[in-house]
C-alpha cells in the first residue's frame, strides 16, 4: 500500500473537510478539492463523472477547468473510451502517471487537454450511479502510485458531500 511520501496528508485531508462543510454546490466540491490540493497536483481540470449503463456511455455532471475546454457539463462520451471502464471494473483509483499519444486514443485526447497525468476514484458503487472523481494535472508524473493513499482519501472525504449535493437535485 502506497505511503504518504510528503508527510502532509492528514493535514490536506483536514483542510479539505473543512472547506467541504461549507459546500451548497457540486461546483463548490470541485473547487474546494482544487482549493486545497491543487497546487500539489498541479491541477487543470477535475470532474465528476457518472456511468449512464443504458447508452454504455458517461456524462459529465460537473467539472471546474482551468482554461477553455470541449469537455463541460452534460458531455457524454463512450464508456470505452474513458478510464471509468477501469475504475467501474475495480472499483479502484486508477492513475495515469505519464500520458502519451502513443498510447491511444484516449490518451491522445488528454494531451490535446493539456493533460499530462490524471486519477479517477470511484465515490462509491460506480455500477449503481456513484460518480466518479477525476483529478488531471498538466504535469507529467504529477499523479504517481506514491500518491494513492492520497487520492482513496480525497474521494472518501468528498463521497459523502457528492451524495448529500446529488440527493438534494
């Protein structure tokens, strides 16, 4: 099991509970994670991203960028083409630490994005509509599988949040 490297997990975690009592807003989730663990991750995008099984497709239901994107709120795309065929699988974070072009088209995608390494953490049962969390950096290697722990415990933290925001919609 990946270890807290850095040493500032509990502190981060903390930081980030904080801030999410005050969210009325799935947005407000989204930028509360960027608030706190943006700067570590470098990020460029985070989302949350549901499994619509009937289309065999998934939708973005919310999203915080850092510059002009396609990809908003209400997009879908084939559930083959996104990491959440992975992590519906799993049910386990996935990381992309180093995105190449070379490595199909996905990836080829990501990097037009400017996305140089992402993690994607289930909120719960993705097979029965929990949605995703999906953190992107504009650094290669700014996810690794050193920061695991880190990401099981942002996407537990937020879980909860999520659920009480998409029950009060």
């Amino acid at each position: 099991m990946p270890t807290d490297p850095r040493g500032d997990q509990p502190q981060l975690i903390s930081a980030l509970e904080l801030e999410l009592r005050r969210t009325l807003s799935l947005d407000a989730v989204l930028a509360a994670v960027v608030g706190v663990v943006g700067e570590r991750f470098t990020l460029c995008r985070v989302s949350l991203r549901v499994v619509v099984p009937e289309a065999a497709e998934v939708e973005i239901v919310a999203v915080w960028s850092r510059r002009r994107s396609g990809l908003t709120r209400g997009t879908r795309m084939p559930l083959r083409s996104t990491t959440l065929a992975a992590v519906a699988a799993t049910g386990r974070p996935q990381i992309g630490s180093n995105v190449q072009a070379a490595d199909g088209l996905l990836h080829q995608l990501l990097g037009d994005e400017g996305i140089r390494s992402y993690a994607s953490a289930p909120l719960g049962d993705v097979s029965s509509g929990a949605p995703v969390l999906s953190m992107s950096s504009s650094r290669p290697n700014g996810f690794t599988d050193a920061d695991l722990s880190l990401v099981e415990a942002v996407s537990a933290v937020v879980a909860p949040h999520v659920k009480r925001l998409r029950g009060a919609a």
